[in-house]
C-alpha cells in the first residue's frame, strides 16, 4: 500500500513513472536509519540460474544476451534509477510507452541496463492518458507474487556477476 495515493512525477510520452515519495530524497528514506534505501540492479539471463547484480549486461559482457525479462512491450514495468549508477533504484519505477515493434528485445537501449519485473495486463490503454499529478488508486500482482521478497533490510557486500548458466560458475 505504499504506492496507494502517489503521484505521477513523470508522463513524457516514452514512460510514465511514480514511487518518489514525499520528502527531501528522490526515493524512500528508510525511517529506522533515516538513510535512503537503494536497491542493486538486478538482471535475469534466459538460462542463467541466478541474476546478475550490480552492474549492467553490457558492463558485464553480456549485452548480446537476451533479459529473461524483456523490454519488449507497451506497459513494461521496471525499476527506475540514475541514468549512470546502476545501483540507485529505490522506490520509483516506470511504464514504458512504446510498442514492441520499437523496442525488439535485445535491440534497444534498455534491455539489460534496467530491472524489468512485469507487464501492465489490465487497462493498457489508459496508460497513455495518465499525467504528471494523477494519483494511484491502487497497484496489483496478478502473478509471480509467490516469487516477492522483502530484501529492505539485506545487506548486500558484494555483486555477483558473469554467466551463471553453468552450475560450476561461481559469483565474485
């Protein structure tokens, strides 16, 4: 319910995106350690075992392979970040406005360099009608929601990386 009654901060034409809530941060500022909580970059490989975390697939070497989660439809949803810190995202995501035509998977600027985790399913086209200062009413998991995790208060050390498609693969 945390998203319950945000605004809309972005509706350009190419995404539209919310999750900044109020406050002197862009992103949640966790009230046990007043610091902003930031979330790695998480990318699936299709046949990888575990995701990529940290970095890129292009920084990974990677670029050539396809997101087992692509950026390839109108409604893609994925987690929002600063431009050149792959690990930034907090608490905003965003829709993409585009069609599949425009963004084939693995032939766009996106796949791979943001964490995409579903699909907009219901009411597609609204989604072009929204603007900066409409509220969420309300956000739903129609599928996967087995596969959450509450990762908040993780501490995170280090980023694994490489291709983890090969179970004697080990991450650094």
């Amino acid at each position: 319910r945390f998203y319950y009654g945000m605004e809309i901060q972005r509706a350009d034409g190419f995404v539209v995106q919310t999750g900044d809530p109020d406050g002197p941060a862009e992103g949640f500022i966790d009230p046990s350690t007043e610091a902003l909580r930031t979330v790695p970059l998480e990318i699936m490989v299709k046949g990888d075992k575990t995701p990529v975390y940290g970095e890129t697939l292009e920084e990974n070497g990677r670029y050539n392979e396809d997101p087992a989660i692509p950026f390839n439809a109108y409604g893609t949803i994925a987690m929002a970040r600063a431009e050149f810190e792959d690990n930034s995202g907090s608490s905003q995501f965003f829709w993409l406005l585009k069609e599949s035509e425009l963004t084939p998977s693995n032939a766009n600027l996106l796949d791979g360099r943001y964490a995409v985790f579903g699909y907009l399913v219901e009411n597609q086209d609204l989604l072009s009608s929204v603007q900066v200062g409409d509220t969420i009413e309300s956000i739903k998991v129609v599928s996967g929601a087995d596969l959450l995790e509450n990762a908040s208060y993780k501490v995170f050390s280090g980023f694994g990386g490489g291709n983890n498609s090969d179970e004697s693969s080990s991450s650094s």
